[in-house]
C-alpha cells in the first residue's frame, strides 16, 4: 500500500486556524513491517494566524514554496509520480517538499495575486547533522481566469562537516485551462548541495489531461506528460526524457483508478552522470479521497 493519509483541520478563532495531515503507510518500515521509532507519518503540522487576506503567517512543518508540481496534492495530480528532476532536485537536495519554519503569505486582489515566503530548516531527512537555512519564496499571477503564471525561487545556506554551502534554485510555470483541458508546463533550474559530482541540475515538462464527462458521476481523464531532465548541466550524457500515458477513471470526483504507462531514455551517450535507467513501467493506482 503506497499511502493513507489522514487530514485534519479546524479553526480555533476567526485568525486562527489549524492543519495536520498523517500518511499512516510511512509509519511502517516496508522492509520489516515494524512501526518506526520517530514520527515519521506526520507530513504536514501547521498553526496559521490571518491578519488580513493580504497577509498570514504560517508556523510548523509544511510545503515549502516551489514548483506547481510539487505543491500539487498527490490526490489531484493525474500521474503517479511527479518525475526525474523532481526526485532529484526537489526531494533528495530539498529544494521543495516539507519542512520546518516560519512561512508568510497572502492574496492581492488587483492585480490578482498570491505571494508565499518561507524561512525554514534545510529539511534533510535522514540522520545527517546538517544545520543552515532555506529561504524560498514563490508568486503567482492570475491573468485570466484560463491563464496563470508564476516564479519561485531559493537560497540554501548549509553547514555540514565544518564546511559550508550557498545554493540557489529558480524556476517558474504556466497554468492553462479551458473547459475540461489543463495544460502545465513548467521549468526549473537548480544547485543540488547534497550531489558530490552533480553541481547543477535543470528541468522542463510538459503535463495535459482532459476530463471528459461519461455521466453526471463517471469521467475520463486521458494524460500526457513529457518531462526533460538533466542531472548536470555542466556535461554531455546527463538527461533523460521521460513519457507517460494514462487513461484515468475518475468517479463521483473522490475514486480514480489510474491505468499508465510510463518510459524513460536517457539522450546522447550513456554516462555514469546520469542516475535514470532506462525503464518501461506499467502501473495501476487506486485512489480513494474521503
């Protein structure tokens, strides 16, 4: 069972507000079946104070504000995994994904805008004693109620075995949608801190689905994705194209079966710069939000 997530959120006053979400599946070590010392279900633990539409601030462990693909919850995104760079850049050298820190946000209505800025712990996961800081800060425009762009970008300040590291990352997306068609692409550029012979990494994708109505509960969510990744723009023999296909099921707008097909070709000569394998992987999801 790859997730089951529970999510709780309430409000204690009218500025106050709470958020918790729990992934029980990441409670269990896969390996032995044994619960996990540490807590390691919690995903997202939030205290957010509104001052005004404008202006909110955001305490605990959360999304950190970069890439529209990765802020995208996993039960909305019409794929099963979110991709090379994202698995490279976002997660494993923590440009995106969740973490500890402060976080302040808020909507402009003319022009109609939302800003996020995070301050918060390197976030890295495993039993490495890193110290330092992330600061990220994203923008999103809405310019139409079909079209929105947005940019995002990041510093690292890292200390880890009496050295120290400055990093930083930028990238930006566009978001259309029409009747039932939605289009995302989407670029990223980045310094991965945590690569001993990667220095820098960069990504482009293209994502489409379409949900076309069967009856008033049923639909079919035909996807497309392209995804072009580089683990070191500084050498030949590092990128990989990735293609997924799927035919999604989506019922009653909380059950999705999620039939795909996915492949991955690494570009130009094969180099040990490149950690993506070639593959063909065909899957079956079954999501079911409550």
């Amino acid at each position: 069972m790859k997730q089951v997530r529970l999510g709780v959120s309430g409000e204690l006053s009218e500025r106050l507000r709470i958020n918790a979400s729990l992934d029980l599946a990441d409670a269990l070590d896969p390996e032995t079946g044994t619960a996990y010392s540490s807590p390691a279900y919690i995903r997202t633990a939030t205290l957010e104070y509104r001052w005004s539409r404008a202006l909110r601030l955001t305490v605990g462990r959360f999304k950190r504000p970069f890439s529209q693909l990765e802020l995208v919850s996993a039960a909305d995104l019409p794929v099963l995994n979110r991709g090379l760079f994202n698995g490279l850049a976002i997660e494993d050298n923590q440009w995106g994904d969740r973490a500890i820190g402060a976080m302040l946000s808020g909507r402009v209505k003319a022009p109609k805008l939302r800003w996020y800025l995070s301050l918060t712990n390197p976030g890295w996961s495993s039993s490495l004693d890193i110290q330092g800081v992330d600061v990220l800060g994203r923008v999103e425009l809405a310019v139409s109620k079909l079209l929105s762009l947005a940019i995002n970008g990041g510093y690292k300040y890292l200390d880890f075995s009496n050295q120290t590291t400055h990093a930083g990352a930028i990238g930006g997306d566009v978001e259309l949608a029409l009747g039932g068609a939605h289009l995302l692409l989407e670029a990223n550029y980045a310094d991965l801190p945590f690569e001993t012979d990667r220095p820098h990494g960069l990504g482009a994708l293209a994502l489409f689905d379409y949900l076309l109505p069967l009856t008033v509960d049923w639909a079919l969510q035909p996807t497309f994705l392209t995804e072009f990744a580089d683990s070191n723009a500084k050498v030949s023999g590092s990128e990989s194209l990735r293609l997924v296909l799927g035919l999604n099921v989506v019922a009653f707008e909380r059950f999705r079966v999620m039939p795909q097909v996915a492949l991955v070709r690494s570009l130009g000569d094969a180099s040990q710069a490149n950690p993506w394998l070639d593959s063909e992987t065909i899957s079956l999801i079954l999501s079911l939000v409550l």
